[in-house]
C-alpha cells in the first residue's frame, strides 16, 4: 500500500495537492481512533523513555546546529525526521517482532505530547515563522499543534469516562486508520511534489542530500533505540520507539512551519523505515 499510495499521490500530484487542507484533520482522525484503544491503566512510564525522549528532542535540535552552517533546508529536513513523533502504527511492528507492546504504546503517548509542547518553540527558533517576535510566532505555530496532538487523546479519554460504549464501537474500527493513513500518504506526497516542481531554482542536489541523511538518521535512530532499550530489557520497544515516526505528521510540520521542500525528509523517511522494518519482520520469521 506504501508504494501505491506515494505513486499515485506523485503522479496526480496537483489534484492532491488541492486537498492538503484535509491533512489536519486525518492525522487527527487517525490519533483518535488510535487513543480509542488506549487503556490509561495499562499504561506504565520507564526510564527508558526518559532517555528516548531526551535523544528525540535534543537530537533533533543537536542535527539542526550541525548541519546548519552548510545549508539551512538540509538542516530542517534532518532535524524533523528526529523530531517526529513515534508512529501510531509503531505496537503493531512492535507485537510482530515480540516486543512491549505496553511499553512501546506509552512511549508512542509520551511522544506526542511532548512534540506537541517542544515543538512550537523549535518550529519559532528555526522555521520561516522567525521573522515574527517570538512569543507570536510559539502562539500561531502552538495552538495548530496542540489541538492537532493533544485533542485527540483528551477526547478520547473523556468519552471512554462518559461513553464507554460508544468508545468501545469505535475501537473496533482501528483499522480504519490504516485507510486514512494511505489517503493522508498520497496528499502529502502529492504536495511534496508540487513543492518541488514549483521551487524557483531546482536545485536537486540539495534534496538528494536531504535524502540521503533521511536514511542515515533512520538506521542510527533504529540502531541507538535498540541499544538504549537493551539496557532496559526493553529492545524492541526502544527501537521502534526511535526509530518508527509519525511520518504524516512530520511532513505536515515541515510543510506548514519550515522549508516546504524539508518536507522531502520525512517524506523519503517513509521509504527508509520501511525497509528496515521489513528487514527486522523478515529476519524474526527466519529465526522462529
């Protein structure tokens, strides 16, 4: 579905284009159908995902600062595939490689909503929102990302007090966020698109740069997650929780607040966490 998603959303890229204003409102559809499922009692914090969210938001900014000085859109499109969030889809990858699902859900929790309060500040130090005060611009760029983010999970949370039942139904549509997802898939990309073929100037090196450190950053979030989470007894869960993103979110984010073209980050981060999740079910099947 992957693949399909993203060729059909490239090659009819200005119709998709044209529906980038529903990408809001999927993610959100998305996050509630997921937080439906949310058993706030099941949920338990560790050290392990202190230690995973200090990489994730000190990371993202550390790569912004490293790579700034040789050119600012390389720097974005690194730095949001840090930032991101960890992917809604992240326990279903997490249960195929036999890992906590428990913990790999409440770190998913953790991770937007700690995105959702770091990164308006991020986004008004580092995006085109800069040439506003401050103070202004962590307002317009915060009341877009916290309802975005933590209005899913409030909702969520209030109706299984208020109506159990009906949040019960909704649960068993879950995998309707699958649905939405590849429909959110083909918009972005379709807008990715239209951001490069309208850039003045092509300059493609730049975006193969961006790229190519989309990848790099993928394996070493993979890599660093797992190691972290080793020490925890925590593997699998750490890795995913580093390494799998939200990458529909972190498209969106790059589109509305940094360098639309960054947006290819994320946008060829799709590709690469995906290669490395087929790798790790592959290589799980072989050893059972």
């Amino acid at each position: 579905m992957m693949p399909i998603a993203m060729t059909i959303g490239a090659v009819f890229y200005k119709f998709f284009d044209s529906l980038a204003f529903l990408t809001p409102y999927l993610i959100f559809a998305m996050l509630f159908l997921t937080y439906c499922n949310l058993k706030l009692k099941e949920i338990r914090f560790s050290k392990l995902h202190l230690w995973l969210i200090i990489i994730q938001i000190i990371g993202s900014v550390g790569v912004f600062l490293i790579l700034r000085p040789f050119n600012i859109t390389l720097a974005q499109g690194a730095m949001i595939c840090l930032l991101a969030p960890t992917a809604t889809a992240a326990p279903v990858i997490t249960g195929m490689l036999k890992g906590n699902v428990a913990s790999l859900t409440a770190y998913s929790l953790i991770s937007n909503l700690t995105v959702a309060l770091a990164a308006p500040v991020i986004f008004s130090l580092v995006g085109s929102y800069n040439d506003l005060p401050f103070f202004e611009s962590f307002y317009e760029i915060a009341k877009r990302v916290f309802v975005l983010l933590f209005l899913p999970f409030f909702v969520a949370i209030l109706l299984q007090k208020i109506r159990p039942t009906l949040t019960n139904k909704l649960a068993t549509y879950k995998n309707l966020s699958f649905y939405l997802w590849s429909i959110a898939l083909s918009v972005v990309t379709g807008r990715t698109v239209q951001f490069i073929m309208i850039q003045e100037g092509k300059n493609y090196s730049i975006e193969i740069f961006i790229a190519l450190a989309a990848m790099i950053i993928c394996v070493a979030q993979f890599i660093v997650g797992r190691a972290v989470g080793r020490r925890h007894d925590d593997t699998v869960a750490g890795g995913q929780g580093l390494g799998q993103k939200n990458t529909i979110l972190a498209i969106w984010m790059a589109q509305m607040y940094l360098n639309p073209i960054a947006s290819i980050g994320p946008g060829s981060y799709v590709l690469w966490q995906n290669i490395v999740n087929s790798y790790q079910v592959w290589l799980k099947r072989k050893t059972l």
